[in-house]
C-alpha cells in the first residue's frame, strides 16, 4: 500500500521540535492536534487558534496518525468478549 500523498504536509527534522513529527513549515506537532481532536477540540476551532494551518494540514495529520497505526501497535487492554 503506497502512503497518502497528503503526507507531504508532514515532515520530520531532527533541528525542529526534538525531530518530533509537525504539520510543514510550523513548530506544531502532529501529536498537539491530535491531542486537541482527541479531547474534543473542533476542527473548525483548531483552524481558529491556528490560523497558519488548513484544511489539507489537518487531513494530513489524519493520514499520518493512520500510517502510523499501521506499523504501531498501542498497548489496549485485552477485551473478553462474554
């Protein structure tokens, strides 16, 4: 399977934010608007707070948080299922 082209808007420097993953051409980490969607924050409320980002930006996040649940796995707790 080839990587979402949209992945472009990610990149990766050692000299930028400790070599952590950020939306191009920012200091903004994958990880920060993941975090904010995950606790609730709106796409159209993170576009708000940062102006700098678009759409294809947080489209982007979603491709590479997908890429990366396919080569890492989260520890979850095991389900029985009844």
């Amino acid at each position: 399977m080839n990587m979402n082209p949209i992945i472009k808007h990610i990149s990766v420097n050692p000299n930028v934010c400790f070599g952590k993953p950020c939306i191009h051409g920012t200091r903004i980490w994958v990880s920060l608007i993941l975090d904010f969607l995950a606790n609730g924050t709106t796409i159209q409320e993170i576009l708000e707070e940062y102006p700098q980002l678009s759409m294809e930006d947080i489209y982007a996040v979603f491709a590479y948080g997908a890429e990366m649940s396919r080569q890492r796995y989260v520890e979850l707790p095991f389900e029985v299922v009844a």
